[in-house]
C-alpha cells in the first residue's frame, strides 16, 4: 500500500475485504453517499463491528477475521507502515475488539510480536482490560502515568 491518504486507506480495505461493501455494515452508510470515502475511521470502525459480527456467526475459523489480523499483524510489524494506518488500526480495530471478551481473546490469540504489544497498550489506555504485563512491561507505568494526568484534571 502506497496511498495513505482517507481515501486510500478506505480502498485499500476494500480491496482486501470486497463481502464488506455487501453488508449491512457498509450498507448503514450509504447516507453518506460520496462522503463516505473521507471518514476512514468511520468505515474502518464500521468493519470492525462487521469482523466482530462473524466472528459470532462463525466462531474462530471465520476467513474475514483470520484474513484482518494477518493483515494487522503485516502493518504493524512493519516499521515502514505508514504512522496513520498504524493508529487506524489501533483505534479502530484493536479499541472495537476488545470490547468482548470473546472478541479480544480472538485478537490476542491471533496477534504476535509489535501487535500485540499494541493491543495490550490499548488496553492499558482504554481501561477495557486488563494487560498482560509479560507482553506490555511498561503498561502499569504508563497507566499510573495517565492515572496522575485524569487526577490533575479532576482536582
């Protein structure tokens, strides 16, 4: 991928995963018309809610959800994935599966090396769950760090 701009992005998912565009995920935005193709963390949210969906439908051997954390795993692994599609992916696909439990145990079963210590960053900074400390040493830091932050905030 060598296009990152929103629109790049968006059809760079669309290209990898064409059923998306026949779902109802997809369809939910078609209010959006043309301006759908510049919001891609509308859309990559929206594919994670799909990815998630048959992740229900057909358990742990769905084709879309091995297919997405091979490639999340690709980009970021890759020091030279563009920053944008990094936090893209953070935010979209790691911050919507770990809101299940059946979700995030799929995605850190099915990530490996910088990914997965992503993933269990995004937990540390959402509080949806708990970090495992032998992938994230430095999560508990960084969570009292932001602890000391929300505290300041509050006084």
């Amino acid at each position: 991928m060598n296009d990152y701009s929103e629109e790049g992005i968006i059809t760079y998912l669309i290209r990898e995963f064409p059923d998306f565009q026949e779902s109802r995920r997809w369809k939910d935005l078609e209010y959006l018309e043309e301006e759908r193709m510049k919001l891609p963390y509308v859309i990559w949210g929206q594919f994670a809610e799909y990815a998630k969906e048959r992740l229900r439908q057909y358990g742990i051997r769905d084709v879309v959800c091995a297919k997405l954390f091979e490639l999340v795993n690709q980009q970021l692994n890759n020091e030279k994935t563009d920053p944008r599609l990094k936090n893209l992916i953070i935010v979209e696909i790691f911050e919507n599966f770990a809101q299940t439990e059946e979700a995030l145990l799929y995605a850190r079963s099915h990530t490996t090396g910088k990914a997965r210590h992503d993933l269990e960053m995004v937990l540390t900074a959402t509080g949806v769950g708990k970090p495992d400390l032998t992938i994230a040493p430095e999560a508990e830091a960084h969570m009292q760090r932001l602890r000391g932050h929300i505290q300041g905030y509050t006084k």
